[in-house]
C-alpha cells in the first residue's frame, strides 16, 4: 500500500513539475523568437562613394536601423554592374544604385527593384581642364565616366547631347570608376573632363568647375535604394526597415540641428577635412532639398532608361514600372511617417 501510494504522488509530482516547465518554457520560446525578429542582419552596399550615401551611413552610426529590428552594415560593393551582381547572389540585401543600372538587370530577368529616390535629381558639376573654356570645346575630347549604365554615364550623355555630343561620333565616353579616380585622369591629360559630386570640389586642385549641372533641369531621376527581390518577398519586415531607417537617415541630413553629426560623417567617409568640410556640407544641403518623401519619378527613370536603351536594346520595351517598386513608401506615406 506504502509503496503503490508512494509511486502515485511521485507520478503526480513529477506531472506537476513537467507541466511547470512547460508553461514556464512557453515565455522562452516566444522570447527567443523576438530576439530572432529584432537580430535581423542585412548588408547594404553602393554602386558609388560620395555625399548621396550619407542617409545610409548615418543610419548605420546612429541607429537608425536598429530602431526599425534591422542590424545593417554598409560594404563598398564598387560600380554598378559588380552591385547588382552583389545583390543578385545575395552577398548584399539592398544597395545606393542608379534606376538605370537596375532597369539593365531587370530587363535580364532579374527580380530586383528600386524601392526609394535620394537626391531627387543627379548632383554633378562639371569639371574641364584649364584650357576648356565653354562645353563645345570638348568636340573631339576624352570624358571619364563610372561605367555604361551608371549615373554618371546617363548624366554625362544627356548633358552633352545638348551640345551636339556624342559617344563615338565626335566625343569619347571612358570608363574609369569613381569620382577621385575620374579627377586623377583629369588631372594627369588623360581625359579633359568628368563630372562630379559637389562635395569633391576640393580635389580638384588646378582644374576648373566649368558648369553646376544642377541648374540644369534635365528631367533625370536621382539615384536611390534598390532591394534584392528576395528580400521583398521572404523578408518584408526587414525591406520596411531598410526604407525607414534610409528615411530617416535624409531627415538627419537636412535636420540643420544634426549637423555636427553629418560634417563628421563627411569626414569619416569621404576624408573631406579642416575648412572643406563647411562647403561640402552646404553643398549636401543644396542636394538634399525636396529630396522627402523619398518617392522615384517614373518620368525621371523613363528618360535615363531612355538613354540607356541607345547602347542596351533590352530595356527599350521596358516600362519605368518594372522598375521600381513604391509600396513601402507608399504605405509609409499613408501612415503618416515622416
């Protein structure tokens, strides 16, 4: 009898225990699964290196990110074609990428798209060697750009057909990277212009500005944040936490109150020191105005990918809407978020 009763309260204690556990384990769970929600890492990277990537490098330094349950980190994936490349494989969620160079990859098939603009419209000045003194002076010249596709590139064309110039007819369109690599051949003979980011103007040394491209309505979409297709559509809460904290890294731009903290990463980022870093800063301010809500024009993305499609015939039939994708902006801006 002892022992049958002995044997009972043991099963029922031990019952009692495990029941115990397990509503208490229940918490963990769902604690673990917050803490996998809120430890959402993603990598974003930039098809350019200048004061456009500010928003996202600020986001990254101050949190903004995070704020939003992503952990990003920003890796230099070089020009467009090696970013899309990077994101197609997945080594980067998401990178700072001109339309055009997406409208190229989406034309081949890829799901990637262009989810937000930053500036509204391209920042470039127009930088010549001493001896050119008007833009038809270039006939017959060398003009560096980043790659085929690029920002840089499609500015580059518009611009110059506007003088009568172009590529393979009476001006040469040379391919050498990012803006201090353009300035450098500039500098050396190797081209007689190129243009770049404002915030450069200090590099140039000898050279002159011969024109601020950004009086210059052109109709041309600036550039912007493109996010891989998988994110889109696996990972919607971490594509939303890309937007919002990319948003709130241009509110902190033109937040005059945040200043301190930008001239700091335009020193951090793009080594502009001592008395430079007060005009690159004004510079960023002229660029960044009317850049929210961060919305691409189709309109302004139609005509690069107009211009694209001179020297890539696949995206002649593509629309601006294939392009770009709006509903996370869109819904932010329902919401109210600014």
């Amino acid at each position: 009898m002892f022992c049958r009763r002995t044997l009972a309260c043991f099963a029922l204690l031990t019952g009692l225990v495990l029941a115990a556990c397990g509503s208490a384990a229940q918490p963990a769970a769902s604690s673990s699964a917050q803490a996998s929600k809120a430890a959402l890492k993603l990598k974003l990277g930039a098809a350019a290196i200048n004061s456009s990537l500010l928003p996202i490098w600020l986001g990254v330094d101050q949190g903004l990110y995070a704020k939003y349950g992503a952990t990003v980190e920003f890796s230099p994936t070089g020009v467009g074609n090696t970013t899309i490349a990077a994101i197609q494989s997945g080594e980067i969620a998401g990178a700072y990428i001109n339309p055009s160079n997406v409208a190229e990859a989406v034309a081949a098939g890829s799901d990637i798209r262009s989810v937000m603009g930053f500036p509204t419209r391209p920042s470039y000045l127009l930088v010549v060697t001493p001896d050119i003194t008007k833009v038809e002076d270039l006939k017959g010249k060398a003009f560096a750009i980043a790659n085929p596709g690029g920002q840089a590139s499609v500015v580059a064309e518009v611009f110059l057909a506007e003088y009568g110039l172009k590529q393979g007819t009476n001006i040469s369109l040379i391919n050498l990277g990012t803006e201090p690599t353009r300035v450098q051949a500039v500098q050396s003979g190797q081209v007689q212009a190129t243009i770049i980011n404002p915030t450069f103007r200090d590099k140039i040394g000898s050279l002159k500005v011969l024109m601020d491209l950004r009086e210059r309505d052109m109709g041309l979409a600036g550039g912007g944040l493109a996010i891989s297709g998988s994110v889109l559509k696996s990972q919607p809460d971490g594509a939303e936490a890309l937007v919002k904290g990319t948003w709130e890294g241009i509110k902190l731009v033109l937040d005059r109150g945040q200043k301190d903290k930008v001239v700091q990463g335009l020193k951090k980022y793009l080594q502009i020191e001592g008395p430079a870093a007060e005009p690159a800063y004004e510079e960023m301010q002229k660029d960044f105005q009317g850049a929210l809500p961060p919305k691409l024009d189709p309109a302004g993305v139609a005509k690069s990918m107009d211009i694209l499609a001179q020297s890539n015939p696949s995206v002649k039939n593509l629309s601006a809407e294939k392009v770009i994708d709006s509903s996370i902006v869109d819904k932010l801006m329902a919401q109210g978020f600014k």
